[in-house]
C-alpha cells in the first residue's frame, strides 16, 4: 500500500518560497501520475498542478501558472512543488496525491503541510 507524506510547509512571507515534497513509501510511484492539491479555511480543496509519470506533462491552476512548478524524481520516490512569489491568498494545506496512469480518480493521499503566507 503506497503511503504519500509531504513536508516543507511553513510561515513565510509574501513574496517568498518554500518547497514542498512529497515522498512515497510502501511502493513505487513511478508509473503514478502525481499531483498537489490545497485546501484553504473554509474552502474546498482545488487541485494545484499534476505531473505525469515520466514527467513529460505537466498542468497547473491558472492561479499558480509562472510561481509553481512542479516536478519529480522517481529514483527517490518524491514529488516536489517549488512555490515563488507567495501571496496571502495560497495560504493553506497542501495535499501530495497519486493515482496509477491510466485512472482517473486519485486515490493515494497525503495528510498535508500547512503553507501559511503572511502579508
């Protein structure tokens, strides 16, 4: 059973970075297609960028597009999230999530580091 915890969450102000991970245990996650999702207080959780399985693709929410990039290195089981240019308004929990290629559901989860962005 794959088991995904992230870490790297944090204060920080706005204007600066932070990197998440997430790394797999329990299992490769190298033929997974991977993803970070966030949830802020009082909102429901909204996907925030995904990577394939080689790497070749990538997709990020309009709001992150040109701040985050993800990426990933299956040789250590882990997938990264380098977040720039933070505003207050990415402040919530992050969520490292994996699905096999192919599946549509996402079915492996992470229990999620607080990023909080203070103005």
């Amino acid at each position: 059973q794959v088991q995904l915890v992230e870490s790297g969450g944090g204060l920080v102000q706005a204007g600066g970075s932070l990197r998440l991970s997430c790394a797999a245990s329990g299992g490769t996650v190298s033929n997974f297609d991977m993803a970070w999702f966030r949830q802020a207080p009082g909102k429901e959780r909204e996907f925030v960028a995904a990577i394939s399985w080689s790497a070749v693709r990538t997709n990020y929410a309009d709001f992150v597009k040109g701040r985050f990039t993800i990426s990933r290195d299956n040789a250590k089981n882990t997938v990264y999230l380098q977040m720039n240019s933070l505003k207050p308004e990415d402040t919530a929990v992050y969520y490292c999530a994996g699905r096999m290629t192919g599946l549509t559901v996402y079915r492996y989860w992470g229990q999620g580091t607080q990023v909080t962005v203070s103005s």
